[in-house]
C-alpha cells in the first residue's frame, strides 16, 4: 500500500502468523512475496537517506487470554523487526517497534464482520461488538453462542486468521508538489488520494487511519529539519565539517576542527588551538599549541549533525607563560568527556554548543628573567581536574555523501 499525505509518503507491509505463533512463515498469506517487495522498496529509499523511520505494530485474533495474546502481539512486532533489520541496512534509531500499542484486534474482526456478507448471523454478531456496555470477554461468549457455536466456528475459520499479523509502515520525505498537475490527474492531488482510499478498503479502515496518523506525526517530527531540505526536497548529508571555536578568538586563540561522520550515531574530530603571542621588552610570553582527538556518539540524533552528542577526547599540547615576573614552560596531556549540541541555521550552516571535562597532568619548568637572561628556577607537576574545554563554535558542512552518489544522467 503506498499512500500520499501531505508532506510525507508511507509505504506498508502485513506479515501474517499462524494461531499463538510468533515465526515467520513465508508461504503463509503469500509472506514472502509481500516482504520480498515491501523489502525492495524499503532499500531504494534507505540509501537515498529518505526514509524518516519505520512503525512496527503486532496484533492477534481475540480468542485466548488477554494478557497471552498481548505477548503474542509483541513477539510478532519483534519478528518482522527482526527480519527488516537482517535484510537491509537500516539504522536501529529509524525502527519504530510500537510493543504498547496493537494487541487483540477488535476495531478489525468488527471490519472484517462488516465487510464479508459469507458470515452467518452477521447483523448479530455486529451488534454485539458495538456494545460497549459489555466487557470484551463477554462479548466473545455471546457470539460463541450464537447457533450453538456454529456461527463463532465461521469466524475461526475464515475471520480469525486475517487479525494474526504485524504492521511494518514505513514513512518517507515526500518531496514538494509542483504547480503542475500530474498526467492524468488533478491539481492537489485529489484523484490521487481517492485512489489510495480505493486501495485501502480492501485492507480496512483502521490500517488507513494508522498510515495516516503516522505520516502526520512523522510531518510535524520533521518540521525542525526544513533547513536541510531544499524546495525539491532533497536532503543533504555532509560527512565532513570544518569548525572554529568563537569563544577562544576572544581569548586571542585561533582554533581549528574538523570532524567526520562516519555512521548515523558515531563521529570523528580533530581539534588544533594556538596562540603564540610574546613581547619581550615587557617580559610578557602568551604562548600555548594543543591538539586532541575526539569520538562522538550522537544520541538519537534529528538529522546527521543535528542533536545532542557525549564524547571521549584525549590530546596534549605545550605552552610558554610569563607575565611581567616568572615565567612556566612546560608541555602537558589531558583526557576527558564531552556534551554537546549541534543544531542547523543554512544548508551548509551550523552552530554548536558544548563543554568537556576531566583530568590534565602537565610538567613545567619556572624560570626568571634576569639582566635580559632567563634562568631556570625549578621543575613542578601538576595534576588538575575540572573544565577543560568550552565551545560555542560556527560549522561549516560540505562532502555530501548524497550528491556524490547521484546517478549520473545518461547521454
């Protein structure tokens, strides 16, 4: 099923299960078939960086405990998690396994009743299900005894087994509609929502409500992510970024890092910082070099180089201190953590927030200025631990992974 909603496109999948069973069974309902396609279509637009995210609901026919079927629900969400994630190569933080949603599928028999005239006793069973006033259990023992069972059997049969299934719906960037109509239909889009809702009766009202209701969240989730979009809808992935951290320019430290993306959660940078001023006349030396690396993990991220990150850094540096009296000359390592925001302002533009702390060890030696000599006084070590670093840095985002893997048009 493949439906148009507004800014954003689902696409679905039903996997159906034998009765209390939770394994997948490829020849059951034509399983394979439907998987292999929803599959297939799922890659395209994994690769192309559209997919927003896929929901995962599990449901099973209401005989049985409430609690047993409930279990049974979630187990069935797992399996077809499960096989999504071994068959592409899908970020975990796009799945969706909705495990408190779903369960016995009541709204669908009383669907299922309406919709298939073959049920004996149809008008009876239909109004038992409406009856609100009556706890679901009893309803089911109404409608066992209907007939002396005869019309209940029916339903095992023939009902029962289209409510044990999972519902993978995935929701994708739709990019933004042209003035132009499309060939054959009309402007908006309308002749192309009536045929969605053409093909969606055959599956029921609910699972279109659902699809609908999942686009319109995942539209307004993303609301926060139009800077990175353009007017055609494509969506940039930058998996290098050039930084400079603003707070250190007031402190006459010119500063340099550049960090890559390398997976959806996982970041790599390297950070430069010097400041190499000196006025011997007035004994004055503001002398201070560091490098250090960084691996970040960012945490459940918006978009790539939109979120909160927490890191690991480690480096070292050396350094030249004299302020009109004794002078400190020295080198040193540090090691530490990392949080941090980064958030977009252009295409190409961001900012970031962040601070790190943890331990440094440095080694210097103390010397005096003495009739235009220096002389060496004493060797001291230290050990610190506290703020190391503060940031509120401009980025710079460029190598986009999605237009360098653009086909080329055909000449």
């Amino acid at each position: 099923v493949f439906s148009v909603l507004g800014k954003t496109s689902t696409d679905s999948v039903k996997v159906y299960f034998k009765l209390s069973q939770s394994t997948f069974e490829p020849l059951l309902e034509n399983n394979a078939v439907s998987v292999d396609s929803f599959i297939e279509r799922l890659a395209v637009y994994i690769a192309s960086e559209e997919l927003e995210r896929v929901v995962i609901t599990g449901y099973a026919s209401p005989e049985g405990p409430s609690k047993l079927n409930m279990k049974l629900a979630q187990q069935r969400c797992e399996t077809l998690a499960d096989i999504i994630k071994s068959r592409t190569a899908i970020s975990q933080q796009l799945i969706d396994v909705q495990t408190n949603r779903g369960g016995e599928s009541w709204s669908m028999l009383q669907e299922s009743v309406s919709d298939n005239l073959d049920v004996p006793n149809r008008s009876m069973v239909l109004k038992i299900l409406k009856d609100d006033s009556t706890s679901q259990a009893r309803r089911l023992q109404k409608i066992k005894a209907i007939d002396n069972g005869e019309t209940y059997n029916r339903l095992l049969e023939h009902v029962f087994p289209k409510l044990r299934y999972a519902l993978a719906v995935a929701v994708y960037r739709q990019p933004e509609p042209t003035d132009e109509p499309p060939e054959g239909g009309e402007v908006d889009g309308v002749e192309e929502v009536d045929e969605v809702d053409e093909v969606e009766e055959v599956d029921g009202v609910e699972e279109e409500t659902e699809i609908a209701e999942i686009a319109n969240l995942a539209e307004v989730a993303n609301l926060g992510e139009e800077k990175n979009i353009d007017e055609g809808g494509y969506r940039a992935r930058h998996l290098l970024a050039l930084k400079t951290n603003l707070l250190y320019y007031a402190a006459l430290m010119p500063n340099l890092e550049i960090e890559y993306l390398f997976h959806d959660n996982w970041s790599a940078a390297l950070t430069g910082n010097i400041a190499w001023w000196s006025k011997e006349s007035s004994l004055k030396a503001y002398r201070i070099a560091t490098l250090d690396a960084e691996m970040r993990y960012w945490i459940m991220p918006r978009a790539p180089w939109h979120g909160f990150y927490a890191g690991v850094f480690a480096g070292g540096g050396l350094y030249d201190l004299e302020n009109g009296g004794n002078g400190y000359q020295g080198e040193g390592v540090m090691t530490g953590v990392s949080l941090g925001y980064m958030w977009p302002i252009k295409r190409n533009l961001s900012l970031e927030a962040g601070i790190g702390g943890g331990y440094l060890y440095t080694r210097a030696k103390e010397y005096k200025p003495y009739e235009g000599h220096y002389v060496y006084q004493r060797t001291k070590a230290y050990n610190y631990f506290g703020p190391l670093k503060l940031k509120f840095s401009i980025v710079w985002r460029f190598l986009d992974k999605n237009k360098l893997n653009r086909p080329q048009p055909q000449i």
